[in-house]
C-alpha cells in the first residue's frame, strides 16, 4: 500500500511539472534578482513601472521596451502591472486593470511594496533612457534580449528545449543518447550569416547614437533611432526564423526528419549513395590511401557493422512528444518570421517604403560617428514617415461609453474595450499610442474597429476580408470571453494580412473591390458560419499582381464611393454590381488608367457623409460625399482631389459624419469616361 502511495505521488509531481513545463516558457532565474536585493542597492525613482521583469521610468518608455517587458511578462508569469505613483507620495500602486498606460494615476489599488519584494527583476530603464542590467548595472542593448542566435533561449523553441533538458542528459543510452546527441548539435547551430553580421554592426552603431541622444536629452530623437532598431532587429531575426522553419531544407524541417530516426543506424541512404560514388571515382584515379595489411578497410568496416545495430543495440522507437515539440516549435517560429518579415526595414514597392530605406540607411551610415552632420533633419523627416505608414484614418464613428470596441488587426487578431476605456481627446489632439490601450504585438495595426452594445447574441456575424482575397463569416458570439491579449480570429497564409471586418446578419450582400479596378458581389450566406481557428474561403479569384483594398456591405438604394492614388472618385449604384457566385474573377468597378491611378479604397454611402482623403505627404482634406457624381462601373470619374506636390498621391480614406461648416472640398464636376 505504502509502495502504491508513493508511485501516485510520484505521478502527480509529474503530471504537475509537465503541466509548467507545456504551458510556458521556464523563467531562467539566474538571469535576474529579487526586487527587495534590487530596491536594497538602488534607487527607485517615482513613476516607474514595473512591467513582467522590467522596470522602467516612464520618460525611458519606448514601443520596443514595452513590447520587451510585455514578453518578459509571460516568461516569468508576473503578469501584474505596478507603478510608482509620485501622485501618492512614492506609493506603489496594482494598475493591471486601469484603462491603459495613458490613466496611470487615475486607477489603480494601492500595495504594500513589500508585496513585490518576491517578484524578479531582469533590466531596469531609469529617467535617462539607457536600459540596464539588474545584476550588475551594466548597459542592456534591448535588441539582443534574448540573443536571435541562442537557439537554446528563443521562446519560439521552448516546446524543444523542455524535452532536451527534461528527457534527456549525458548519461542517457540508447535511443534517448541518440536524441540527447542530435537536439545539443541542433542547439549548437551558428544561423549567422552576412546578413545578420550587418544587422549586428548597424545596431552597434544606434545603440551609440541612442544612448548619446538620451544624455542630451533629445528623448523623442532618440525615440526615433529606438523605433529604427527595432526594424533592422526584425530583419535580422527574420533571416534566422526563415531559417530555423521557411526556406527548403530548413533546420527545424531537418531536425524533424533526423528525431524521426534517419540517422540511427548510421547516416542517411543519400549520404551512402554520394560517399559511394566517390569512392568508385578514387578506385578508377588509383590505388588510395589504404595501408599495405588493409587495416583501414577493415576498420570502417566494422563502424559500419556497428552503426547498423543503432546505439547501444537497441532498436530505434520514435519519441513521439519530441516530434511534437518540434512541430510545435515550427509554427512558433513561421508566425515569428510572419511577424518579424512585417517589420523589418527593406526597400519596398512603394514610396513610402523606398522613402524610409533610404532616409533610415543614411541614418545608419552617420551613427557610429555620433549624433549630428544632418542626422536630427533625417530622423524628423522618419519620424513623418513613421507617422504616415502607421497613423492613417482607418474608422470613424460614434460610440457610446458603454459600447463595446472590437479592434481587429492586420494579423487577425481581434482586441476589445469599452467605450469609457479609451481616453477622451480634443478634436486637435495627436491621441494615444494604440500601445497604452491594447497589448497589441510589435508591427501589430488596427485595421478595422466595431463598436456595439453586446456581442452575445445569436444571429450575428462578423464578416472578414484579408489582402489575397479570403473572405470567413465568423459568429460574433464566439469573442464574448475575450483575453487581454487577444484571440486569433482569423488564421491566414504567410503575406496576407486582414483589410477589413463588418458586422452582419447573415443575408448580406457583400462587396469586394481590388486595386486594379475589379469588383464581386455576392450572398453572404454562400460563406458558412465558421470557428476562430478556420482560415476562411475563397471570396474573389485575383488576377496576378493585383490584391484587395476594400469590401462593404452593398445595401440596396446606396452608391458604392471608389477612390483612386492620384484623386480621382466617382459614386456608383449598388444595382450596378450584379450577384455573382462567391470566388469568381468579378466585374468592372473602375476605369484604371495612367491618369487615375489605382483604386485606393472603397466605401458604400448614402450620399449624407463626409469624405477624409489623406495624402503621403501628409495633407488631409473634406469634402462632402454627395458632391462627388455618379457614374457608371467603367468610367474614369472625376476629380476629387488635387496635389501641390508632383509625385504626391492618396494613401488613405475614411468616412465620418457630414459637418455643414463651409469648409468642405468641392469635387471637380467634369467626368471622364
């Protein structure tokens, strides 16, 4: 009986261990301290905040190290949110469900400090903005934290890392010596190449230039050089994730095939096969290198004899949570590419995007001499860049305090607040960074925002529309018990990304237009209800090079507003669109042509809006949505906008509620067929 006791409680402390080991990543203690052996040798200055393993001032806060910290969060499970509050006299305050960043010192519980004394501590960011360690104070390049090149600390190759720590040792014999040899040479692998080596330079100079920046004083350029590191970090772990799980031959794709036991008895049949024809080819050049009694010969000969019998005799069984693990570890690291390849800084097809690479590659050429010579000119004129890419109009509307916000973002991930929880703003503010009031991930974008009373009922959907032309009608009440985090609502192929959500009763009509000027319409409930996990369906067959820009819900008795990159626009009957079957190549909706230019967006209006057009180069105008003519699907339309800047075209549009103050845009009447 007393034996029996014993092997339960074994399997408990198992299944227990198991259950942490699965779950998350294991916090490396010995990479930081407890907070009360950190607050003993250092000063904690008052509005700091304590994110995961972080703390940080909030003048040293930046989008990179929030992200950081948010990381560390879920390494270490300290998932609580503290902050320094010089409001409360140097009390420490539990902020974990304050609206945001931006609302520090209206929410929050006060707690006792000694309540944290337990929590670790891996790097702190004091008022200067230099990030450092918290053993030993020396300065932290948060780019390399963790180093992309230690397989054996990448999150991503956790589910790995578990199995070769837990399962296996140098002592193991057999099948498992043979899976404890190959998982330490997989995690000894050097990924570095020419590309990363330029990465590794580029990022040694701005972290110069960065850290000279914040002893000036000069916060928001440094910012800038921040926000430009993390870009050139991305490539660089880009290029290692495209390594370890995208390319042929990748090694996690190898690593899979060689846990799958085609190296136990010796090496692999196409190895034999080539080491063979290299050895017929030696007999016909001469003799070789063989000793005179043919000792040699005989040696490999038994090696040979011996590898067949695998290690130590004993026949090869699959570990079937390894092979596991490593399919886990694969998707880890294709999402991380995914996210990463988003990123990154690279030349683009666009100006915008040419634009950055090379205004960013003159930055870069200037940091390791310093900050100066033009280089506050060029991070301003980045800093505009940035603004562009990322800050355009996507949604307006009016919301209640009450109402739920659905935010849904290019990845398709889907976020939600309440109304109250998003700070109020003057009609000039610059607003608040998407950061403070969702934990959005790094080159996350909000795509599309919902607003509605309640999310619970039956009957309605939410309707997605991504880049390649995938359409999936979702059931709202599937997001009802949403994490802060997030949930994935929509899984989708790598370079595609979500444009667009609407939200439906499921006897929709449903419109989708393209870039080239091609248009389907079709029933809504040709798409069938699906779950969050499911990828969707085909909702329009693109032609080569062309790709989505809108979709909407085509009501009868509304126009459908086209927009194009030089400022053309033109409103056409709903009617004109006939219902076509789900999938099919569409119709005509614009007449693209050199002098128009693509089509930017559509909408669909009544004709009682108003229309916002932003340009690249940064100028936004209103202009009235009935003052732009009907016309047919194939026709040019008319002029909506001009440009003071040759080269300058629209990047952005967005309706909002019609404002009867004079100063409205007055679209052009001439209309070109």
């Amino acid at each position: 009986m007393k034996n029996r006791k014993v092997f339960w409680a074994s399997c408990i402390l198992l299944w227990c261990f198991w259950q942490l080991t699965a779950l998350g990543k294991i916090f490396d203690e010995s990479q930081a301290v407890p907070y009360e052996t950190f607050r003993a040798s250092h000063t904690v200055e008052d509005a700091t905040l304590f994110i995961g393993t972080y703390l940080i001032h909030v003048r040293g806060l930046t989008d990179e190290l929030y992200e950081k910290a948010q990381e560390s969060a879920s390494d270490s499970n300290q998932m609580n949110v503290y902050y320094k509050s010089e409001l409360a006299g140097g009390a420490w305050m539990d902020i974990t469900d304050a609206g945001g960043l931006s609302d520090l010192a209206g929410e929050g519980t006060v707690v006792e400090e000694s309540e944290l004394f337990p929590l670790w501590v891996t790097c702190y960011t004091g008022a200067d903005g230099i990030t450092r360690d918290a053993r030993d104070d020396h300065v932290v390049n948060i780019f390399s934290e963790p180093s992309p090149y230690d397989l054996y600390n990448l999150a991503e190759l956790e589910p790995i890392k578990i199995q070769y720590s837990n399962a296996f040792s140098a002592e193991s014999k057999g099948v498992d010596r043979y899976y404890y040899e190959k998982l330490r040479d997989f995690f000894s692998l050097d990924l570095q190449n020419e590309i990363t080596q330029e990465c590794d330079m580029q990022l040694a100079g701005l972290q110069s230039c960065y850290e000279s920046l914040r002893a000036q004083g000069k916060d928001e350029l440094a910012e800038i050089v921040s926000t430009l590191m993390g870009r050139i970090d991305s490539r660089r772990r880009a290029e290692i994730f495209y390594r370890l799980s995208q390319m042929d031959g990748n090694e996690l794709s190898v690593l899979q095939d060689i846990c799958g036991g085609s190296q136990y008895y010796g090496e692999d049949e196409d190895e034999t096969e080539e080491e063979g024809e290299e050895g017929e080819e030696g007999e016909e050049d001469g003799d070789g290198e063989e000793d005179g009694d043919g000792e040699e010969d005989g040696d490999d000969e038994d090696k040979d004899e011996e590898a067949s019998y695998g290690y130590d005799d004993e026949q090869f069984v699959e570990n079937n949570s390894v092979i596991e693990a490593i399919g886990t570890a694969i998707e880890n690291c294709q999402e991380s590419y995914i996210k990463h390849s988003g990123n990154m800084l690279e030349e683009g097809d666009t100006v915008l995007k040419n634009a950055e690479h090379a205004k960013s590659m003159a930055v870069v050429g200037m940091a390791p001499q310093g900050f100066g010579g033009g280089m506050e000119a060029l991070l301003l004129e980045l800093k505009t860049l940035y603004h562009l890419e990322e800050d355009v109009v996507a949604d307006v509307f009016t919301a209640s305090t009450h109402d739920y916000i659905l935010f849904f973002t290019d990845t398709g991930k889907v976020y939600r607040k309440k109304g109250y929880q998003i700070p109020e703003s003057g009609k000039t503010a610059k607003g608040t960074n998407i950061i403070n009031i969702l934990q959005v991930e790094q080159g996350e974008r909000v795509q599309t925002m919902i607003h509605t009373r309640s999310i619970e009922d039956d009957g309605r959907f939410l309707f997605m529309v991504t880049r390649n032309g995938t359409v999936k009608r979702l059931p709202a009440n599937t997001l009802k018990n949403l994490r802060n985090n997030g949930l994935r609502a929509l899984r989708m192929d790598e370079g595609d990304r979500l444009i667009t959500v609407r939200e439906t009763d499921g006897e929709q009509k449903i419109l989708i237009a393209t870039h080239d000027g091609f248009a389907v319409c079709f029933d809504e409930s040709d798409v069938r209800p699906m779950g969050r996990d499911a990828m969707g369906v085909r909702g329009i067959r693109l032609r080569e090079g062309d790709y989505v820009v809108g979709a909407a819900r085509a009501k009868p008795g509304q126009e459908v507003l086209s927009i194009t990159e030089r400022g053309y626009g033109k409103r056409t009957s709903v009617e004109e669109y006939r219902i076509t079957n789900r999938g099919g190549i569409g119709i005509k909706n614009y007449m693209v042509t050199d002098k128009t230019g693509p089509v930017v967006g559509i909408k669909v209006v009544d004709g009682s809006e108003d229309l916002l057009l932003m340009t690249q180069s940064g100028i936004l105008i209103r202009t009235h949505v009935d003052s732009i003519r009907m016309a047919g699907r194939a026709t040019q339309g008319v002029i909506v906008m001009r440009f003071k800047e040759e080269g300058d075209r629209v990047i952005s549009m967005a309706l909002t509620e019609r404002e009867e103050s004079g100063e409205a845009v007055q679209a052009e009447e001439e209309v070109l067929e």
